[in-house]
C-alpha cells in the first residue's frame, strides 16, 4: 500500500543525478506523491563533483518521476534570493495544488577554516542555508495553516553530533538549522504540521575521492557508505501518517558513523 497517495511534496536542491535530493524525489514518487523539485545548476557547476550528466537532469528526473504514475513538475530557483520562497509556493500551487510535505534538501557548502573565512562566504552560506530554509518553512506553514496538517523535514549534517573544523561556514549555518528545526516544531505542533531534521552522515553521492572514501569507511561500523537512499527511506517515513508523533527531532541515519 503506497503511503503517500494524493499528497504533493516540494524537495529543494534536486539538481544532480546521484544527489540526495533525486532520491528522496524518487522515494516520494514510488510511495504516491506528487513532486515538485527546484534545482540550480549555477551553484552546482562550481563544484568539482558536477559531471555531464547533471547538465539536463531536472529534465530527466521529472520524466522518471513521471514515468511512476504521478505528477512531477520543477523550477530553476536561486534560494538564495529572499522572494525565492514566494515564487516556488506561488508556482507549486498553480501547477499542482496544495503541498502538504516540504523537503528542504538544497544547500550551499564551500570549505572555510579561520584563514578564509570572509563576510561574503558567511553571506553566501547564510541565505541559502539559514534564510532561504527557514523562510520558504515558515511560509509553507502559512499556506497550509487550517487546511490539513503538513510534514517539514531538514535535511543537516550532524554539527550537533561532532566538530567540522575546516568547514566553519557551512558548519555554522547548518547548526542553526538544527536548533531552528527544534523550535519551530513546537510553533507548528497545534497546526498539525511536524518538523524534523536528518542528518545523512557522508554519503556517497559523487563527492568523494578514493582516498576519501578509504578514510572514511572505517568510520562505519555496518561496514560501508552512505548511499542516498539510506536517507530517503527515513525521509519517507518522516514523511508519512506513521510518523504522526514525532516532531522537534534531529535524527541520525548514518549507519552509526562516528
């Protein structure tokens, strides 16, 4: 029995073939869910880890998705911009409905240390990461509020677990988003609407090198990396009726990572 019939999910950040955010698209489609994903390929390209394949991918991902049964449409979207999270609510509406799951998946990371670091890089990692998420949260609760109850999830990288030094931008904002994912739970209890957070560990998503994989994976005691639909499974759960009672809660699927 599919889980998610009849209920429209926003998922942010779905720009890359082997991305976090295109498996938690494709989860939320097997389970019933209509999709609505935002990608931006300007921020993408700048990485070492964008590859050809991730050039015309919102195309590809939205004719899987599909392909599955459901509704898929997407939007090119800066989140970085502060009317950004108007525009997708505007634009989910018109296209598909009503949403009752957001998925804040996108994000900006750039590595940091204390010699680096500068206002502008602050900046950049601030609206997307902080602002961006925190205002298209607060505003898919207005737009739900008194309709039907809602699921929130954040997706984070376990700042509260250990330090990331080397990383401090990044670090910084992702652990505002965590103590925000605690908050605004309780605000939005009354609503019906949950907010949880997930935090992935490393996950094999094209980003790591040899070298760094062969660091890492002893750190694993199951024996092996992340892969994206590790934190997609939760995600659907997080996002179901069965997951009614939680809220406020940064969750660890991380295979025991330490």
């Amino acid at each position: 029995m599919k889980r998610l019939i009849n209920k429209i999910a926003i998922v942010t950040g779905a720009s890359r073939a082997k991305g976090i955010g295109t498996e938690i698209c494709r989860e939320l489609a097997r389970e019933g869910a209509d999709i609505f994903f935002t990608h931006w390929s300007k921020y993408d390209r700048l990485m070492d880890y964008f590859n050809e394949d991730d050039f015309k991918w919102s195309r590809h991902l939205m004719e899987e998705i599909r392909s599955l049964g459901v509704r898929c449409e997407s939007m090119e979207l800066d989140l970085s911009q502060p009317d950004a999270p108007r525009k997708l609510l505007d634009e989910v509406q018109n296209k598909l409905g009503y949403p009752s799951i957001l998925v804040n998946n996108a994000t900006h990371s750039v590595d940091v240390d204390f010699r680096s670091i500068d206002a502008d890089m602050l900046d950049a990692h601030y609206n997307v990461n902080v602002r961006g998420t925190f205002l298209l949260t607060v505003e898919f609760a207005r737009l739900i509020e008194g309709k039907h109850g809602g699921r929130i999830i954040n997706m984070v990288s376990g700042q509260d677990k250990s330090p990331e030094p080397g990383n401090l931008a990044y670090v910084a904002t992702k652990g505002a988003v965590s103590t925000f994912t605690k908050s605004v739970a309780i605000e939005l209890a009354p609503l019906k609407i949950t907010v949880n957070a997930v935090d992935p560990g490393p996950t094999n998503t094209g980003w790591m090198s040899s070298e760094l994989k062969e660091e890492l994976l002893p750190k694993f005691p199951m024996g092996r990396l992340g892969e994206p639909r590790d934190a997609a499974k939760l995600v659907i759960f997080l996002a179901s009726e069965e997951s009614e009672w939680i809220t406020g809660q940064i969750i660890h699927s991380d295979g025991g990572f330490w």
